[in-house]
C-alpha cells in the first residue's frame, strides 16, 4: 500500500513549476560599498533585536479611517488635549491674515493636513508635526500682520541690557575684526548646519533613542520656536546690525531687513542668497530671544540626554552659534540667553513628564521591550525590576492624541499606574498600534 505523503514528488508537478522564465536581456548589476555577507549580517542583526512581544518599534501602515476613529473612541481626553485648541486657533489666525497664496492654495493645504490626520500611515508622522508646522505657518503670516496693530519696536532695551550684564557690547565687539576665514567659519553654523540639524538629529534618535523619542523632540521643537515667535510679536526688538545701521533711532516696520554679516558670504561666492532673503524677511525685528540659540539648544540637550558622553561636543555646538550670531551682527548676547533659557524651560517639562528614558543597556531603538517615560524622583518606590513583564503584558496604547495620552502597564497592586496619572507625550504615534497591540511603556515618576 503506498504510504500517503504531505510533500508531491517533482514529478507528480508540472513541468512548468520548475522551469525559469528567461529574459532576453540581463539587469546591469550596481556596485555597492559595503559587502553582500556584512548586509546580510547587518539585516539580520536588527531583525534579531525585534522583540515578538513588543510592539514599541512598529510603525503604522494602515489606510483605513476607521483606525483613527477607533483610536478617537478609545481616547481618554485630558488637560493636555488643549494643545490641539491653541494649534487650531493659531493655525487659523495664520491662515486669515496671510495675503498671498490666496484662498483656494490654503483651502488645499489645509484639506491635505487634514487628510494626513485621518489616515494611519500619515498621522504617525504629522500628527507630532503639527507644532512646527504652526510655527512655520505662524512665521510666514507675520508679514502680513498690520502694523497698526503690533507694539512699538524697542532699539535701546537690548543694547542697554547688554551694556548692564555685560558691560560692553559683545556683538560689535566680535565683529569688530573681520576676515574671510572667519566668515566662512560663521556661516557654517548660522547659514547651513542650523537649517539641517533638526532633521540629521531626528535620523540620529529614531535609530539609537528610546521609541517616542523623536516625537517628543518634535513637538518640543515646534512649540519652542512658536513661543518665541509669539514673544518676538509682542516684544519686537532690533537686532545689532539696525544700531550699526541706523544707530539708536526710532524703527519702523516699513523697514526692511538686513543680511549683515552674510552679505560678505553671498560677495564671497558671488551669489545673491542671504541678501535677499533677510531683506525679505517676515520679521526683521525679531532678535529676542534668538531661535537660534533656541534651536541649537533644544538639539544639543536632546542629544545630550541620548548620547550623554558626547555632550561636551554638542555644547560646543551651541556655543559655536552663540559666537556666529553675535559675530554676524545678527544678536546680541543677551538674546542668545534668552533663546537658550526658552530651550532649557521646554526641554526640562518634555523631560520631566514625557520623554522617555535612556536605558543604558540598550544600543538600537529595536532593543527596547519597554520605555519608561519621566523622571524618577528619590526614594520613589516602584521600579521596573519589581514588575512582572511576562505575567503582567496587558496594557494598551492605542490612547494617543494628547501630550497626556496613557501608556501604563497593569501589575496588580504594584503597578505605577495606580499611584500616579500616567501620561505621555504622544508615546508612540496615534493609531501606531491597534486595539489588540500590547505595548510596555511605563509611565514612572512621583506622585502628583
């Protein structure tokens, strides 16, 4: 009797089941850097790091709306959902005043945001980019802004300031020497690096920081430069280059902008960037605080917190702008300080409340089962080594709107989340996970 078999021998197949399809022509083969056996080590490295249980490191691909509605059911509203009130009432503020695109372009791009917010796949991403896009909306509109309806501009606070704290003039003073060398040493940082650096620092933390680590830079990013944007609205001040210009008469916001110290570079390479882009600048008296430093600031401390042992050489980035602006006439020093304050202020909250934690042992974001979100006050009593992550892997984030979202796991009468109001600043993107995702994120810190 023949004995029954699971597999089919090639024989009992068609022919055609075994045979290539030829192509009458080869694809050209390209070159690459890095090996075929260290790719293939590499590739499986990371997917070795994925942990089956975990879901912390998944990034959403689904189109459906109903996920988003599903999520918006299951939300949990809260204090922090007011973010989303001020960015609507901002936003529209924007919209109304800015002149040109006209009606129908905004209209578009708004209903394109709109749409990113709706779909899964995009909402992970725009969803934590909704406060730069504020900033940069809120920026653009300011030059449409009546004059009639601004404050005053302040020409002789700053410098008196700076005579007071200082005793002198630090940006003329640093300016008062001029060559080439130095120049290009000061466009580097001022004219290059600061508009490319949000984005490099992004890439750097989505890979070797701790999940969510990157939104909540995001969001901290955004509503710094939206802070200093309202408060450069509401206290306009002139920057160096207007007292080398004009000394310490009365300004208008007839006036243009100026490029100061970058005109020499636009000379230097025979171009005509930086003139005429600072001429034309939405808001030419906006020297306090200094986005700038602001900027700077906001990356080098993110940076810090995820690659602590570099953090001399991300200081040194700062400070490097802090010389650059003072150098091209473009903020005083006391501006710097301020800039970076507002940085320090919006960091040490993000910190405090939403960020989550380095883990030391941990090297790529694929390593991470859990993410603990805070900081730990002394003497605080639970701690992740008294929990039981395998009997105790219940606890769902699929709450994700608000700054305030939950992100808490359930450990009987240990767990954190009943000694304290979970929350989180996104945790991972809204709709990252469905219903039946488990996520282990703890949210661990003092009572409040």
């Amino acid at each position: 009797m023949k004995q029954p078999s699971f597999f089919s021998s090639r024989t009992d197949l068609p022919q055609t089941a075994f045979l290539k399809s030829k192509i009458p022509f080869s694809w050209p083969s390209f070159p690459t850097v890095i090996p075929h056996r260290f790719r293939r080590k590499l590739r499986s490295k990371v997917r070795s790091r994925q942990s089956p249980s975990s879901s912390l490191t998944s990034l959403q691909s689904s189109f459906k709306p109903s996920d988003t509605l599903r999520s918006l059911r299951a939300h949990r509203w809260s204090f922090y959902d007011g973010q989303y009130l001020f960015l609507a009432i901002l936003a529209i503020f924007s919209l109304s005043v800015i002149d040109t695109p006209g009606p129908v372009f905004k209209t578009f791009v708004a209903s394109l945001l709109l749409t990113s917010l709706i779909l899964p796949v995009t909402r992970q991403f725009f969803l934590p980019f909704l406060p730069i896009a504020a900033w940069l909306v809120l920026y653009y509109a300011c030059r449409s802004i009546p004059s009639e309806l601004r404050p005053p501009i302040w020409v002789r606070v700053l410098p008196a300031l700076e005579n007071i704290f200082y005793g002198a003039n630090l940006s003329n003073i640093l300016s008062a020497h001029q060559h080439i060398f130095l120049d290009v040493l000061a466009w580097l940082p001022y004219g290059i690096m600061h508009f490319g650096a949000p984005f490099v620092c992004s890439a750097i933390m989505f890979v070797f920081a701790a999940p969510g680590t990157v939104k909540v830079f995001a969001q901290s990013f955004g509503y710094m430069n939206v802070a200093g944007v309202l408060i450069q609205l509401l206290f306009p001040c002139s920057p160096p280059w207007y007292e080398n210009k004009y000394g310490l008469s009365p300004a208008t916001y007839s006036m243009s902008g100026s490029p100061a110290g970058l005109a020499r570079v636009d000379l230097l390479f025979g171009v005509d960037f930086y003139t005429s882009t600072f001429t034309a600048a939405p808001m030419p008296f906006a020297a306090f605080p200094s986005l700038h430093a602001g900027c700077a600031t906001t990356e080098a401390l993110f940076m810090s917190h995820v690659f602590p042992r570099f953090r001399p050489f991300f200081i040194g980035y700062t400070l490097w702008i802090w010389w650059a602006t003072m150098y091209l006439s473009h903020h005083y020093a006391v501006d710097l300080v301020g800039g970076s304050l507002l940085a320090g202020v919006v960091f040490y909250v993000a910190k405090s409340n939403f960020l989550p934690r380095r883990q030391p042992d941990k090297f790529l974001r694929w390593d991470y089962d859990y993410v603990e979100v805070g900081d730990v006050a002394e003497g605080y009593g639970y701690d992740l080594a008294d929990i039981d992550f395998d009997s105790h892997r219940h606890g769902v984030l699929d709450d994700e709107w608000t700054v305030g979202s939950s992100s808490s796991i359930s450990s009987g009468s240990r767990s954190p989340s009943e000694e304290t109001g979970s929350t989180t600043w996104e945790g991972e993107t809204l709709g990252s996970h469905s219903d039946s995702d488990t996520v282990d994120a703890v949210r661990v810190g003092p009572r409040r």
